[in-house]
C-alpha cells in the first residue's frame, strides 16, 4: 500500500475535513512564515487571533521590520516563547535589507533567516511555491509514529533522521503544498495527542498502533526535564500619577519585556524575609511592604512552574531613574510585560 496509496488517502480525508484558515487562501510567503512563526508549540486556536492582529499592525515584512521591539513584543504579549517574537523581527530586518524585501520563497534561502529551521523552511517553501520538501512538526511525528509503528524516540538524533527518511519517502513532490498541509492537518484533527478518531480514521485498517492496540504509546519520548517550582516577589513602586519598571535584559526567556522590580526564590518568602531583600534590592528607604496579591495557582512554563507574589513599596526616597523607567498610569498598558505581571495588572487599582 505504502506509499503509493498514502497521498491519495490522506488528499482525500483533508479535502473534507480542512479548516478554512486565512494563510492557506495565500501563496504570499511572508503571511505563510508569518502563521508558521506564531503557530510554533501553539494551537491554531490560540495562535489565529495573533496572526491576525500581527498581519492587520504588518501587513508587508517592511511594516514589520521597521517596527519597534516594543510594538512587536507587545502583540506577542501572552503567547510566550517570547525569543520566536524577537527572531520574528530580525528575520524581517534581514529580508529588508539582504532581500530588498522580496521574502525568500525557496528553502536554500529561507533557512538563513533568524528563527527558521528545517521545519518552517519545509513549510513555507512547500506551501508557497510548491517546493517539494517534506514536513515534520510534532502532529508528523505522532501520526508516523502510530501508523507505521516506530519507537524511536521523536527527540533523538536517530529518530529525526528517521522520521525525515519516511516523510520524504511518502511525499507527494508533484503536490508538495496540499500534501504536506494534509498530513499536518491530520495529526492535529485526527491522529490527536489525546483521544484519538481511530474509528473515522482512513488509515486504520493498515495503522500498526492501532492493530497492536499501542496508540497511547506512540510517539516515544525521551524522559522530559523535570519541572522546576521557583517564586516570584515583585515589587510595587509608584506615586500618584506614574509607577517604576525595568526592562529585562539578554539571554532571558522574557528578554525586552517589562517588569517590577524582582526577587526569585526557592519557597514563599514570610514578611520579613520580603522587608529584608526589599532593602537589599532597592536600599535602605523602604518605610512600608504590603502585600497586594499572592498567587498560589501556577503560571506554568514549558520546564517551570511560577508562583508570583505582589507587594506595594513605599520609598522615602524614589529609585534612581537611570535603573528604572518611569511609566505613567496611562500608558501601562503599552508596555509589553509577562501574563504573570499583564493578569495582575488587570484587577490592579492604580
């Protein structure tokens, strides 16, 4: 059967069951990079509403690149992976000026760019101009894996090669585009991660998983790194009109992101540990530390779990403004800053 029956199958299941999206009614390759960027580790459902505010803000990667880092990390705001919005603007700068703004199209010339490896330069080569190289993101792997039963761990060298070899096999290369959306299209509608359609599944009477009643067990994963809890003390700082922040600096997840001044720690700190690093961090001026919000639900990140406590701080003497910026009530909400700092400021009364 395999692989001269696997495109038409899975043409046929996508053909009936493809979600009308607005990058696919595009061979433009800027919008095409765009969504792939935005839709990296994220659901369409969430990424959708951002790719649409980022192509209304940018309609051409010229709007983009002569952006602000603030501009672009501000409608990234929520989405994380925050250095995928970074990369996002450089590679923009990079089209600018390497490109003359013509974004590249072929994947020789796309993986140049900041932020793109092979899996995105696969994707947008192929869907916009038809190239025929094979996709593999993660709805690929777990729907190889099941059907052709393959324990390779999908995140060792071995099986990225592996994984590669039998998608390039199977690849359609005279209909790249459509076959390589179909098989992403797929793994994220039927072959899912959790209860999987394996009774409307066209491929199920031919799916190793499924016969050997292993589908849960595929894809195999190498062990996971273990989560971290660390917690969170923020600062308040503010006078009647306008509050103090600082911008985070390189070779951080939250890199060019706002925030109060901050404390991590290994546990909750009691009162006088929190009047304690209040002076350490901001001098010996602190008259008054109260708490305004403790959150005991996590903020979860991909290897860590964030617990964050909020105290107002009162200053004989204000902070030196050449640590921190001065930011006014009303323009808060220009400045881009984590959701663990974005949600509190919400219910926040200045």
């Amino acid at each position: 059967m395999w692989p001269s029956n696997f495109y038409k199958i899975l043409s046929f299941w996508y053909l009936e069951n493809k979600r009308d999206l607005p990058w696919r009614n595009s061979d433009n390759p800027y919008y095409i990079w765009l969504s792939e960027i935005i839709l990296q580790q994220t659901r369409v459902a969430q990424g959708l509403p951002y790719f649409l505010r980022f192509s209304e803000a940018f309609p051409t990667v010229f709007d983009l690149a002569s952006a602000s880092e603030d501009e672009v990390l501000k409608l990234w705001q929520g989405l994380g992976y925050y250095s995928r919005a970074r990369n996002l603007h450089a590679a923009a700068k990079m089209v600018v000026s390497d490109y003359d703004g013509e974004f590249p199209k072929t994947y020789k010339e796309l993986i140049k760019l900041k932020g793109v490896g092979v899996y995105t330069a696969s994707a947008v080569a192929s869907f916009a101009s038809n190239e025929p190289v094979a996709v593999v993101d993660g709805n690929v792997y777990r729907m190889l894996a099941r059907i052709f039963g393959i324990f390779t761990p999908i995140n060792s060298s071995a099986g990225e090669k592996e994984f590669k070899q039998l998608a390039d096999s199977l690849l359609n290369v005279k209909d790249a585009s459509t076959h390589n959306q179909a098989i992403m299209e797929f793994g994220a509608l039927c072959c899912t991660p959790k209860k999987p359609k394996c009774i409307e599944c066209p491929f199920q009477q031919n799916c190793y998983s499924y016969k050997e009643q292993v589908v849960m067990e595929l894809p195999v994963k190498l062990n996971k790194t273990k989560v971290k809890k660390r917690y969170f003390t923020y600062y308040i700082i503010k006078d009647t009109k306008k509050m103090w922040m600082h911008k985070r600096g390189p070779k951080d997840i939250w890199q060019g992101l706002y925030q109060f001044p901050l404390v991590v720690s290994e546990k909750v700190l009691e009162q006088r540990d929190v009047e304690k690093q209040a002076s350490k961090l901001l001098g010996k001026n602190c008259s008054v530390v109260r708490l305004v919000q403790q959150n005991e639900k996590a903020h979860k990140l991909s290897h860590q779990h964030l617990f964050a406590s909020f105290y107002e701080v009162e200053l004989i003497k204000l902070p030196n403004a050449s640590n921190f910026e001065e930011v006014p009530f009303d323009q808060v909400e220009a400045y881009p800053v984590p959701v663990l700092i974005s949600n509190f400021l919400e219910g926040y009364v200045f």
